[in-house]
C-alpha cells in the first residue's frame, strides 16, 4: 500500500461522523449565558441514552446528595453548565475511544483509559495553577489522542517504520510520525477537532499537546494538557506502543507555575480519582469496568 498523504488523511477527517445533534445543541446553548437549565433539559429528554447517564450520575455516591434526583432539570442545577458539558462531550466520544487501535498497540479500552487519565490530570492541574477554563482543559484532555485513530485506521502499514525509527533514531514518536509521513497524530486531532466546530482553544490544545510552544494563541492550556499526557503516562494509564517515546518539554513546571513538589499531590489525587483510594494499583493492567465506573469523575 501507498503511503497516504496528508491531503489524502484530511479527505478521511472530513468524511467522519460529525458529533451528535444532541451535543452540538448542548455546546451552544451552554455558550450562552441566557439558556436555563429547562432549555437544557429538552435537549436531554430528546436524547435518553444521554439522560440516563445525567440521572445516573447526579444520583451516583460519588456526590451525596440526600435526596434523589429524579429530573434533568434538577440534575442540571445540581452538576452546572460546565460540568454538563463534559460530561456529555465525555458520553459522546465514549464509543469511538473505546475501540483498539491496532497501529499503537493499544487493546479495547485502552485509549479510553488514557483519554479519561488525561482528561483529570488536566483539570487537577487546571484548578491547582488557577486556570478559570478547568471543563475545557477536561475536555482538551478527553480528546488529545484522538487523531490517532485516524492514522491507525489509515496509515497502519507505515507503523513499523515509525516504531523502527523511533527506537533505533531514539527520537520522540511524534517526530517519528512527522519524519515517515510527513504530519503526526496530533495534527490530525487538531483537525478533527476544528472539523467538530470546537472552539478554537480546543484545536490548539489537541494540535500541539506534544510541542505546546507552538501553540499559537491558547499555549496555557496546552502545557496543561501536555503535561498532563505525560504523567499519565508515568502513571502507566493505557499506554500504547509508543509509551513514553515522547519528549516533555523542559519549561512546562515553569510556564505553569508548578513546583516539583505539586507533581507529587496531582499524580496522588490522579490516582485516587481514578482508582479510588481502596483499589489495588497496577501501573499497566487497568480493568475496563473500573474505568467506567470513575466516569463520575468528569463532575470533580
């Protein structure tokens, strides 16, 4: 098979599914600063699936609450716009994440677990550093590895090249991708997301998330996300084949104002986050089902 181009890749990004109707009515009425919790809510009740995990959620353990809640409306108010958003962003991707990946080795389940990972690391680095956006770091987080199921689905043949490349060029697996195809799996993420409608600093977070200088007008976020791929990655949360075959940029504590000994509090609140503080640890053997349940994360 032909090495595909980008041009070629692009063509393939612009034939994928766009996002629901439901989520794309729920990003714009939470843009706006009118719509009500009712206005919400009928979006919700045309979508049951979705309704169900917003009942689900406001009732689950995780917040406490006396009383159960029995409506969207009710479950709106209690949760906030903010967080309604992600977790409908988080409901909607949920399928796509979740299958393999076979060009990065990354079994089923395995890239959901990485983006779930990311996406909580970055908002605990978000509130830690004071960062108002901590839902679009969420969601920047969610999605930063999307790209790749693109090129795993597209450019699979030209794998063994990019791994040979990495390993034996000791090169950082993006620069591994830009030298054998011409482009890396971030870019085609930031596409995919501007593909979406997204807002323009989700586009950067995802399209530069391993070089985050680059970003062009959003890099805060971006060094969050950034650095929050990496210590998922440390943490050994639905790591591929391409693992720690990345460079973390050295300015990134110091661009975000983060002193060596926060990592230590973000990567233990990572971990009792995700794995809750009763749950045996293991750095590379994370059950499906446990990741599923800690959903309820995406409302901290």
């Amino acid at each position: 098979m032909s090495k595909i181009t980008l041009a070629g890749l692009l063509i393939k990004v612009k034939n994928m599914p766009p996002l629901p109707q439901s989520i794309i009515q729920i990003l714009e009425l939470t843009k706006n600063p009118e719509s009500s919790a009712n206005d919400l809510a009928k979006v919700f009740e045309r979508d049951p699936k979705l309704a169900a995990n917003i009942l689900k959620l406001a009732n689950s353990p995780y917040y406490g609450f006396s009383r159960t809640i029995s409506t969207i409306s009710h479950a709106i108010v209690c949760l906030g716009i903010d967080t309604i958003k992600s977790i409908a962003l988080t409901s909607s991707t949920q399928e796509m994440l979740n299958n393999e990946i076979p060009a990065y080795a990354l079994e089923k389940g395995m890239l959901w677990q990485h983006s779930i990972g990311c996406a909580v690391c970055a908002r605990i680095i978000a509130k830690r550093i004071g960062f108002k956006e901590s839902e679009e770091a969420y969601i920047a987080g969610l999605l930063l590895d999307i790209g790749k199921i693109i090129l795993s689905n597209y450019a699979e043949d030209q794998f063994v090249e990019i791994i040979k490349k990495s390993k034996n060029d000791r090169v950082p697996f993006d620069r591994a991708e830009q030298e054998v195809l011409g482009f890396d799996h971030a870019k085609i993420g930031g596409k995919i997301i501007k593909k979406w409608n997204l807002p323009p600093i989700l586009v950067d977070a995802v399209q530069y998330h391993h070089q985050p200088e680059k970003a062009k007008t959003h890099k805060k976020i971006t060094y969050i996300v950034h650095l929050a791929d990496s210590i998922s990655c440390m943490l050994g949360i639905g790591l591929g084949c391409d693992g720690l075959m990345y460079v973390f940029e050295e300015n990134t504590l110091d661009i975000l104002g983060i002193h060596k000994d926060d990592l230590e509090f973000i990567m233990s609140e990572l971990v009792d986050k995700v794995f809750g503080t009763e749950q045996s640890y293991n750095n590379h053997a994370i059950e499906q089902e446990s990741f599923e349940e800690e959903c309820h994360i995406i409302t901290d």
